[in-house]
C-alpha cells in the first residue's frame, strides 16, 4: 500500500523540519512543505497530498485559516489545523473552513497520529457518501420510471421528474397532494387498502391501478413500494410505471390474436426456414395435425405430389422478393386424402428488409370445386337438352306443317264443293274443324319460331331501330288500323343486333298492347334510355294491365292468362320475346296495374363507346 502523503505548511523552519521527522516516523510521506499560505494552496494543487497540516499564522497577507478554505474548496483536500493559538476568534474563523481536526501544540506523536488518521478517515467516507448522493441523485432526477416517497397519509414527501410526465402535475403541485388525491375514482377504494395495509402492516406494495392526469386522461400504473420506519414515521418509498400503451398494445395483441385464433380460416405462422411455429384451431381441422403435431415441422407434411413443381418455384421466388404469393394448391390431409386449397402467404419483415416470418392463410376449396363442377356439368347436360329439344320442336313442327297443311287443304275443298248439300249441323262441323286446322297452324309456326331464335338466328350488324321498330309497325298495320290505336315513339339508338329478331321483338310487344286494349283509345308509346352500359326500351300500353302475381309466368311458353274466346293467342309470344332479348345479352320484364296498362321493358348491351 502506498504511504499516505502530507503538506506541511508551517512558517517556522525548525519547527517544520521537527514536525516531518515526526511524520516520517510515523510511516507518512512528507510531499512539500510551504511556509506561506499563497505558497501552500499553489502546491497543494501541483502536489496532490492525501492531507495538509497546516499552520493558522503565516507569514503575508494570506494567513492558515484563509489557505486552508481555497484549498478545501478548490482540492478537496482534508486540512488539519496546527495552532498554538486557541483563542476564540480564530477558533472560530477556524471552524467555518470545516476542519477535519484541530491540534493545539505542544502535541504528542500518538496525538498526531489519531489526527491524521481521523481527518483521512472522515474525508473518505464524506466523499463516498457525497459520490453516492450524487449517484441517487441522477437515478432519480434521470429515471423513465417515476420515484416518490410518501408520508402514512399518503401525503408526498418527494417525486422526481418522471412523476411529473406521468400525472402530469408539477412536482411543486404533488407536494401538495396526496397519492390518494392521483387516483382515478374507480380505484380510490382498491388503493386506499392496499396502501393502508402497506404502511400499518409495513408490507411491500405491489399495484396496478390508474391516475386522472391533470389533462383528465387516465394512465393505466404499476407502483412498486416499500415502507421505510424513519424514526417514530412510516414512509412508503414508491416507482411507479405508465403502463397505459403497454395495456393498449396488450388488448390489441389479445384481440388480434383471439381473431386469428378463432377465424375460419387456416392459419400458420412459420419462421423464415418454413418450420412451424404456430397454427390456428382452423389449420387443424383442414389439415388433421394437432397444434402439438404440426409445431416445429414443416409445411411439407402436407406435400401431395399432386403439385407442379414450377408451383412451388413462382410461390418460393415471389415470397423471397418479400412479395405475398396468392395460389391454388392441392394438399394432402393427415388422413391421405386430397384437399383443394386457395392459400395466401406473405412474408413477414420484422426488422427492416430481413424476412422473419411467413403467414400462410388458407380455405378448403374442394367443396367449392366439386360444386363448381357438377354446376358446370349440369349446365352442359341443360344445354344438351335444350338443344335436343329445341331440334325436336324444329322437326316435329316443321314434318307436322306437311300433313297439317293437308287437312286444312281437304277441310276447306269439303267446304267449297259440298256444303251446299249439307245441312246447317254438318256445316257447322266441317267449320270447326277448319278453325282448329288454321289455329294448329299457327301454333306450330310460332312454336318453330320459338325454337328457332337460338339456332336459327340471324348474324349481328349495326341496326338503326326506328327502322326496325316501323317494320314491326308496318306488319301490324291492319290490327293497328282496326283498333284505331295510336303508336307513337321517341327517336331510338342504332345497336348492333339481328334485326330479324329485334322487328319480331318489337312486332309483338305492340302486337300485344293493341290486342290487350281496354275500353279507352288505345295509345301506345315506345320510348329508349341510356342507363349505364344498357339501353332500356319500353312499350308502354294504356290496356287491361296484368295482375302482378303473373308477372313472371307470362314470359313463360303458352301460358295465357285469357281464353282464346276473349283474346286469341298461342301463350308464345313473349317467350320469344325472352328468348330473343337473352339471346342479346339483356333482359325483359314487366310493370303494370290491372286497369291502367302495362310497360314491357327490356334491356340491350349499350356500345362501350357510347356517350353518356
Ligand atoms: P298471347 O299473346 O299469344 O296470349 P303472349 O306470350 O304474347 O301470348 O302473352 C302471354 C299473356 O300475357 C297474354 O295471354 C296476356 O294475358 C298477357 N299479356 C301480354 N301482353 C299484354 C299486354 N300488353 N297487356 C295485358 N296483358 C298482356
């Protein structure tokens, strides 16, 4: 151990010289010896000694007790006084620099050294206990956390910085306050006992409770307390922690994860070497592996073989571009079975670029697939039958025209040459039978007209429909005349159609409007509009109108809501009508009152260019 270095500061030669043999017999080093005080506080500060023995009279202006508060001040340095003066006055002066000891001489050795070995002594443990206030000091001036003492009432004794950004109040305002005085109401009571129990049964305080800032919000706490008995008083010494984010993020994390946890979907979250870290209870159902099962394997335990390989290449090269990769995969259950799967997985970067994470998110499509199948199937199987039927319709039709033609032919020959020498019964008869041969006729021309619109429809050009509209109405012109109806129309749109089928369209939704007139003038108006990317027509009638509950069955074939001896008709009328609208990609429908007339409208795909 090093010795223990001294200045001497002493005017007296003889005296200085006595007193560092003394020292040197003492084990203590001699550093200097100065003998004014301006010479003693220079080598103080260049010497550095452990302690200065000092002399109160001096030679010049600066005498011992003057020196020894320089340097105190500016060296931190232990002085002791070695005087033989013990009067008041300088003992006085003396005492206010702070000695670490006072010797009156003549002295003895042994006195000497307790001195010493006090004032190096007290001078360590003032400046330890200085070092660790100075070190508590800026924990607590410093901490995120907030540091606070208070009294049994509760009332506060300190609180640092921290408490003030987390209640909000100064720290001259909480002085003024107590804890109790923080808290938010709802958990004044909860807190009050706590606090109670920890200062009367002197127990640690643990709490989560919350404080009404100044600004009215509310901080979620966590206090943390020891009481401390200083003298006949009990402290509690608290942190306290803002807890109000961590909760926030806490709840969300929770409701995010219960959402994931309980979603229909299969979920998995697996680390950026695909082994599985965690699947949701819906993973499990889709796939047959447990939690426990699937954790720490990877997702090929579901690898099929029914995949191609270029599959998993583009899904492997988009995911590690750190792009989600979005697909359909065919998996194999736990149970071998196939399952169809629509998947997502996206890449997850926790840390800037650096993927951590892939969160695969999937569906069980094979009942979506099979359905989608069998719907395709079956709308195949219905275009078949239609087809088949529509041929049927065409043939049956058109092979009975010959033989029908023939009875009507003869019906009518009968007629002619021998109803003169029939009686009025026979003629009657041979009439009837006349009247049902035209009305087969007509049937079966509109019935292969019905069967014709699919397959034996015209090709599509650009058609002006005024002129298509004023065919119709030139082929109506006698029933148009006889009823005395009045046609009028706004100018329509040219669209690109079969104009064949648009005439015949037309023809019998006005057809129809004059032959369902009611008692008034029978007016008819055919207008077009524009909505959206569809052209809307309407013929619109001020006829006998239509019971909404037949709203839909009329556009079906030979349904008649009259009977021929009221309005004669076939009942296929508008399923041509229908028939040839869908075939236009649009749709017909009806609105009307009974008594106040009808509106047939129907729809046809407006040019992509058109204005709007
Ligand atoms: P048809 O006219 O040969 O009876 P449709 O298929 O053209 O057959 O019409 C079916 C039924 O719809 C008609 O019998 C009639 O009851 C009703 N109907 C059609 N158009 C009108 C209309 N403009 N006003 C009132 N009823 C109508």
């Amino acid at each position: 151990m090093s010795k223990t270095t001294i200045l001497i500061v002493e005017d007296e030669e003889i005296v200085a010289a006595d007193l560092a043999s003394k020292l040197a017999r003492l084990g203590y080093e001699v550093r200097g010896s100065a003998a004014r005080g301006e010479e003693a506080v220079g080598l103080a500060r260049e010497l550095q000694p452990n302690l200065v023995l000092m002399d109160i009279h001096l030679k010049g202006p600066m005498d011992g007790v003057a020196a020894a508060e320089v340097i105190r001040r500016q060296s931190d340095l232990p002085v002791i006084y070695l005087t033989a003066h013990s009067d008041r006055a300088t003992v006085q002066r003396a005492k206010l620099t702070e000695p670490f000891g006072y010797i009156l001489k003549p002295f003895e050795e042994l006195e000497l050294e307790t001195h010493i070995e006090m004032a190096l002594y007290k001078h360590r443990i003032e400046r330890e206990l200085r070092q660790s206030e100075e070190r508590y000091r800026l924990l607590f001036d410093r901490s995120p956390d907030g540091v606070f003492v208070v009294d049994a009432a509760g009332r506060f004794v300190v609180a640092n910085p921290a408490c003030e950004i987390i209640s909000g109040y100064s720290a001259a305002e909480l002085l003024r306050m107590t804890f109790m005085d923080l808290c938010a109401p709802d958990q004044l009571a909860r807190t009050v006992e706590v606090f109670h129990r920890a200062v009367n049964g002197l127990e640690s305080l643990q709490l989560e409770t919350a404080l009404a800032r100044k600004d009215g919000r509310r901080a979620e706490i966590w206090v943390v307390g020891d009481p401390l008995v200083e003298g006949r008083k009990t402290r509690l010494h608290c942190t306290v922690r803002d807890i109000t984010e961590r909760k926030k993020k806490e709840g969300e994390l929770r409701l995010l994860s219960t959402a994931v946890a309980s979603a229909v979907n299969g979920v998995a979250i697996t680390d950026r070497n695909a082994q599985i870290l965690w699947v949701n209870p819906a993973f499990s159902q889709l796939t047959g592996y447990t939690f426990g099962e699937a954790v720490g394997r990877t997702p090929r335990i579901l690898k099929s073989g029914r995949n191609p390989p270029e599959l998993y290449r583009e899904m492997w090269t988009t995911l590690l571009k750190g792009e989600p990769w979005h697909g359909e995969l065919v998996n194999r259950h736990k149970d071998g079975s196939l399952r169809d799967e629509e998947m997502t997985i996206t890449p997850v970067h926790a840390h800037g670029a650096e993927i951590t994470h892939f969160v695969a998110i999937k569906q069980d499509i094979s009942e979506r697939r099979r359905v989608q199948a069998a719907l395709e199937r079956t709308a195949a199987d219905l275009e078949r039958s239609n087809r088949d039927l529509e041929q049927f319709a065409y043939v049956a039709s058109h092979d009975l025209q010959e033989p029908l033609r023939a009875v009507g032919g003869f019906v009518k020959l009968l007629e002619r040459r021998f109803s003169k020498d029939l009686d009025a019964k026979a003629v009657e008869f041979i009439a009837g039978a006349a009247e049902g041969a035209e009305r087969m006729e007509r049937l079966i021309s509109d019935l292969l007209a019905f069967s014709r619109v699919d397959a034996g429809g015209g090709a599509f050009a650009p058609a002006d429909l005024n002129r298509l509209l004023a065919e119709a109405l030139e082929n109506l012109q006698a029933s148009i005349a006889a009823a005395g109806a009045k046609v009028a129309s706004d100018p329509l749109p040219t669209l690109t159609v079969d104009p064949a089928q648009v005439t015949r369209l037309f023809q019998n939704l006005v057809g129809n409007a004059v032959k369902f007139r009611g008692e008034r003038p029978t007016q008819i108006h055919v207008v077009a509009q524009l909505e959206g990317d569809r052209w809307v027509f309407s013929v619109r009638d001020n006829g006998i109108g239509i019971e909404p509950e037949y709203f839909e069955r009329i556009f079906q074939i030979f349904q008649r809501l009259h009977t021929r001896k009221h309005y004669p008709g076939t009942g296929i009328g508008l399923a041509i009508c229908k028939k040839i609208v869908e075939r236009h990609g649009g749709v017909i429908w009806v609105e009307s009152q009974p008594g106040q007339g009808s509106v047939f409208c129907f729809s046809l795909p407006a040019p992509s260019s058109e204005p709007a």
